[in-house]
C-alpha cells in the first residue's frame, strides 16, 4: 500500500518540487497541494493523506495553527512532517508541541525525504540531528510547570518510567528492549501505556515532556 502524501506549501515552485521528489518513489503518492494551513486543513479532510509536509510560514493559517487544528479536530488525523529552514527553531518546537510527528530542513537531499516521509508514515518521530540540539534547549530555557508535570510521572509503573527515561535519551525501541532485556513487543506495549497515561500524542511528545519535566537536560 503506497503512503498518501499532502504537500502544503504557499510557494508554488516549492510544492511542484517536493512533488517530483517524492513521486520519484512508486511506493508514495501525491494526492494534493496546499497553498496555506487552512487549505491543507480542509484538503486533509477530503483526501486523508497519510503524511503532510507542511511548511510552517504560510500566508492566513499558518503551518503550527493548521497542526494543531489537524490534530484537534480530526479523528484520524494525518502525521505532520514540518518542513522549515535553518534559523526558526522556536516555530519548530511550538509546531512539535502542536502535535508535528517531526521535522526536516528543506534542504535535505531527495532521499533522506523520502526516507522522512516513510519513517513518520509508519508511526515513528523524526529529529533531523542538524537543529536538534537547538530544539532542545529551547525546551529547556522555557518556564513550565516542571512540578506538576513530574508529578504525573508517578502514575506510571516502574517499568514504564524506565521506559520513558530511555525513550527521552531517544534510544529506539530496539534499543531499548536490548537496554532492558526484554523484546521487542514488550516495549511497544509500555511504550503505548505510557503515553496514554500522559496523554501524549508519539515518541516525540515524550522527549519535550522529559524536558519541560526537567526529567532530562540538554547534553545529558
């Protein structure tokens, strides 16, 4: 079954060009262009793509509003790859915050976003390690309730915490199954426990809560 792609995007060029990027890979398919959040909003109800590519500086809604409203107000609401330049982390972490599964520099090569698009598609968070470091002491520098949101940790399992203090290290599941000596399956399942516990969205909710928690700290 081929991946559902929406591009949106307010520059026409930009759209034509990720379009050929990625149609260049049979196992994905374009199904429509945005050109601002509230068109890809209302394009994501039509076409239920599997992916957005969303560009956050887009003219009316912009791309951190239509994220949030796709992730409000739809039930099954698409993965958000944002896509930005190098320079925006603070749109990149509120864009995060705002339900995004992840995010690429638009500069990568073609096939590290084809390989983006499928890893979001599938249900897993994508850092591009370029801005990463960056993201994450914006997370840190910001006032947030750190007592309120470490006390929640206490609703999970002790295995779940450890889960969830390995998961914010961002080590894979693989890894973490390798970690704790379990399988594969197992971590799957405390990984779904916990973030229903927290009510969090993915693996990348989990880090910026670990952060705004103050469970984990830039460089650790």
């Amino acid at each position: 079954m081929s991946v559902r792609v929406l591009v949106a995007d307010d520059q026409a060029l930009v759209r034509a060009g990720f379009r050929k990027i990625l149609e260049a890979d049979p196992s994905i398919e374009v199904v429509g262009e945005a050109a601002d959040g509230l068109e890809a909003v209302e394009c994501s109800r039509v076409l239920v793509p599997d992916v957005v590519l969303m560009d956050i500086r887009m003219p009316g809604l912009d791309g951190i509003a239509a994220t949030r409203r796709l992730s409000d107000e739809l039930k099954e609401s698409p993965r958000v790859l944002v896509l930005t330049t190098f320079g925006l982390e603070e749109y990149v972490y509120e864009a995060l915050r705002a339900g995004a599964s992840g995010f690429l520099l638009k500069d990568v090569p073609p096939e590290q976003l084809i390989a983006a698009v499928h890893v979001v598609a599938r249900g897993d968070a994508l850092l591009d390690p370029t801005i990463t470091r960056s993201v994450i002491e914006a997370f840190a520098s910001r006032p947030a309730a750190r007592r309120e949101l470490a006390g929640r940790l206490e609703d999970l399992t002790t295995r779940e915490r450890e889960v969830f203090d390995l998961v914010a290290r961002g080590l894979s599941n693989a890894e973490i199954a390798g970690e704790l000596v379990v399988g594969d399956g197992t971590v799957k399942t405390h990984v779904a426990h916990l973030l229903l516990k927290l009510g969090l969205r993915d693996r990348v909710q989990a880090v910026i809560y670990a952060y705004e928690a103050g469970v984990v700290q830039p460089g650790a």
